[in-house]
C-alpha cells in the first residue's frame, strides 16, 4: 500500500494542475468571444411631430436593439375623417451617443379614424438612440381606397 500512495497523490496533482489549465484557457477564449453588449432597447412616446398633409398622432417611436441591427417601429394614430390612406416617408431625427442623425422609413398607411397604424424598418449597424427631437410625416401618393365590386387595375408586369 505505500508505494500506490505517492504515485495517487502525483495522479492527482497532476489532474489538478491539467484541470486548472483548461479552466483557465477556456474562460479566456469565452471572455474573446463574448460580443459587446447592444445598446439598449427604447419606447419614446413625445417628441416634435409634424404632420402637415395628413392628420396624425404620434403614439411611439420603438426601437428593439439586436446584436446587428435596430428595428424600428413608428406608431400613429390616424385622425382623419376619412381614413389615413397614403404611402408615405417618415423622417425621424435622433441623435445617437450625443451625434445628430435622421432615420428615413417609408411604408403605406391604410387604416380608419381612430385606428392605430405602425411604420417600420429594420437599420444596420445597430444603434443606441439617446432621444428622438422630431418626426416627420410626408405623404407621397394618397391611396384611393378599393370600393367593393369595383373592376381593379391591372398590374403592371
């Protein structure tokens, strides 16, 4: 029995020491491949609001900030008699990390008074949004509602 108890206990450092090695390696190889944390998420209900062809309200400005991209989303509230149908560009001013910026989206409106309506894109690099200062709605074709029975146009090819 005497001559196994040193060679156990050589055994056993010499696991010990192996263990620590791979430990150690392996928490630094997770530290290098750890990604930098994405900016955070953000809901913005106020900012300036300009709407003059169109009668809207600002509901948000949302953004759900990924490791690649942001992607954002602009909710309205139509307040037009008739209903809010037209294809328009939002132009959104913000300024990131304290630097001014302006997101363009465009997208189709087609809801009814008192309907909310939601505007969306995605942005590439993702990006950390500090505020927003002002959203702009400009319409750029109003969009004639489908009457029911009504012949439709032929698409073009």
């Amino acid at each position: 029995m005497h001559g196994r108890g040193p060679w156990l206990i050589g055994a056993a450092a010499l696991i010990a020491v192996a263990a620590a090695i791979l430990l150690a390696r392996g928490c630094r190889r997770d530290e290098a491949a750890a990604p930098t944390a994405p900016p955070a998420d953000f809901v913005i209900e106020t900012a300036r609001f300009e709407s003059p062809e169109l009668e809207l309200e600002l509901e948000s400005v949302r953004g759900a900030v990924h490791p690649d991209y942001t992607d954002w989303a602009c909710l309205l509230r139509c307040e037009e008699r008739a209903g809010c149908r037209a294809d328009v560009r939002l132009h959104i001013d913000y300024r990131s990390g304290g630097e001014p910026r302006t997101l363009t989206i465009g997208g189709r409106l087609d809801g009814a008074r008192g309907e909310a309506l939601r505007v969306g894109r995605a942005q590439r690099p993702a990006v950390a949004v500090d505020r927003i200062e002002r959203v702009r709605v400009e319409v750029l074709a109003p969009v004639r509602p489908v009457t029911p029975g009504a012949p439709r146009p032929t698409p073009m090819m």
